[in-house]
C-alpha cells in the first residue's frame, strides 16, 4: 500500500489527529490513501506501526514521512507543498 500510493496516512478510526492530517492534505488537492484501523484490529497492526512511529503515520513517497507534528511543521514552514509535488502527490 505504502509503495503504490504517494501519500499514505495510518490511524485509528475516529482519531482527531488522523481527521486533521487528512483534512489538510485533502485542502492541498492531495487524495491520500486512508488506512483506518478498527479496534478489534488494532493488536494487529499496532505492533508493526509502533515500530516505525506510532499509530499516526504518514508516509509520502514510499517513506516514513511522520505524524501529525512533522505534516504540520512542514506546513507551517512551507516545505510541505514542494515534498508533496516530489513525490508525485501534487500536479500543480
């Protein structure tokens, strides 16, 4: 999923943080794939995200980009934007 798609995001069902990361992205004309966890799946799949970064995941460009906190940094930097055309998310 993470190699096929430019961005990627991971969360919990219903998690703020998640709604916010793809609000913005969505605000920016990038389409991410979603990849929402259910609680009765989460035993599943927090072990292997938890090793990369938690359950709040970004990825762009097939790689780890980060969490709310590093999306909203490089928003507020403005690098956001040049990443996201990098990596084949953005036309514009």
């Amino acid at each position: 999923m993470v190699l096929e798609n430019a961005v990627v995001v991971f969360g919990r069902r219903g998690c703020c943080m998640s709604h916010v990361v793809k609000t913005l992205l969505l605000g920016h004309g990038v389409n991410p794939a979603v990849f929402e966890v259910e609680e009765a799946d989460e035993a599943n799949v927090v072990g292997d995200l938890l090793r990369i970064k938690g359950l709040k995941a970004v990825f762009v460009g097939g790689k780890l980009f980060g969490g709310l906190d590093q999306v909203m940094a490089t928003h507020i930097s403005g690098e956001l934007v040049p990443i996201l055309k990098d990596a084949g998310a953005l036309w514009l």
